[in-house]
C-alpha cells in the first residue's frame, strides 16, 4: 500500500468510526504510563508520541503535569479528534501531522513512544525508514517504547496486515546502540471484549 493509501486509509477511520468503535481504543493507557515512568521522565522531559492517533495517553501526560509532549500521526482527523476531546489544554502540546518514515524530526526526544504503529509496517524498507527517524529523533541516553502485537497476536488490524514481534526482532531492527530494558505482554481488551496480545519492549539508546 502506498503512502497516500495509507494516509487516506485512515484519514477515513477517524472521519467515519467513534473512537469506541476501534479495537485499540484504551479508556486509560496504562501500561504506556508504567512504561514512560520505568524509564524516570520527568514532566519537563521531551516525549513523543508516534503513531498517537486519537489516543488518550496525551490526556494522561499532560494531565500529570508534562511540558513537552509531542503527538504524531498519519491522520489529520485524528489529531483533530484529540485536540477537540482536549478543548484548551490541546495548545499545551504539539502536534505532527506526518507520515513517520518520511518525517525530519526537528528535535531530540527523551522519549520515543509508539503503541501499534511500527507493527503496521512490513517492508524492510519501511522498517528500516522508521529506524533511521527513530536515531534521528532520539537523544543518545533516551528510550525507545515499541508496543506491537505480540508473536500470538492478531495477524491484522484495521484490515491491514501487520508484522507480529518480540523483543529480539525488534531488538535486532534496530541494531547496535540500542541496549533492551524491559519487555513485556500485555492483554488488550477492545471494546468488544475481545483479547489482543501486545508487547512492549523498551530500549535505552546507549549510543
């Protein structure tokens, strides 16, 4: 699929569906909270939310007192959906409407977040597009959060084919430099009550 495909791909699942009618919707993203905590963000630290879509976690952070938080995604309906939801408190953060392998990251983060967007792509090249934004954007002595489904898990999602992993796949993607932390499953309930397997794997870039 290409990039315009996929861009209007899910411009049209942000325009068309309420964010209960998606599977990865998370009343509160916990395990991403636990995550970003694990790795001693404070509230001035800079984090980035890839793939953020119209997720809440940019709700949770802000509200927990974070001065620098950065939301990116393919879909301008999506961002638009969570700057209404947010009304005043959406100028608090920034938002990035860009596709995430083409993107020129103008900053270094701290930390780099990413629940289910790495997994939606299945090119090597594509992969190794999101690697290389990933060292762009990504201060030596930051981590790297990657939520994917896990090996178990769904073989689609909105769809569209994914590519499951663990952490040594991702591990190994991402190559030197990058020292793994911590990995974990996780449960996910969609709001039809049906079980995805994700994991989280988390890596400190070293150097």
């Amino acid at each position: 699929m290409s990039n315009s495909s996929h861009r209007a791909h899910w411009e049209n699942v942000y325009e068309t569906k309420d964010e209960r009618e998606v599977s990865w919707f998370q009343e509160s993203p916990a395990p991403s909270l636990d995550l970003i905590a694990l790795t001693g963000a404070t509230t001035s630290s800079a984090i980035v939310d890839i793939g953020g879509g119209a997720s809440r976690l940019v709700d949770a952070l802000l509200a927990m007192g974070h001065r620098d938080v950065t939301v990116l995604d393919l879909s301008a309906a999506a961002l638009a959906a969570a700057r209404e939801r947010l009304g005043r408190d959406a100028d608090r953060a920034k938002w990035i409407v860009a596709d995430v392998t083409a993107w020129r990251p103008e900053t270094r983060y701290d930390v780099w977040h990413d629940r289910a967007t790495f997994h939606f792509l299945n090119a090597p090249e594509e992969q190794a597009a999101y690697i290389d934004r990933l060292r762009q954007g990504l201060k030596v002595g930051g981590y790297a959060i990657i939520g994917t489904f896990a090996l178990d898990g769904p073989e689609k999602c909105s769809g569209l084919p994914v590519t499951r992993h663990g952490a040594d796949t991702i591990g190994a993607l991402l190559g030197s430099g990058f020292a793994l932390k911590d990995t974990r499953q996780h449960q996910h309930k969609t709001p039809w009550a049906s079980v995805q397997s994700f994991q989280f794997s988390t890596f400190l870039r070293a150097g």
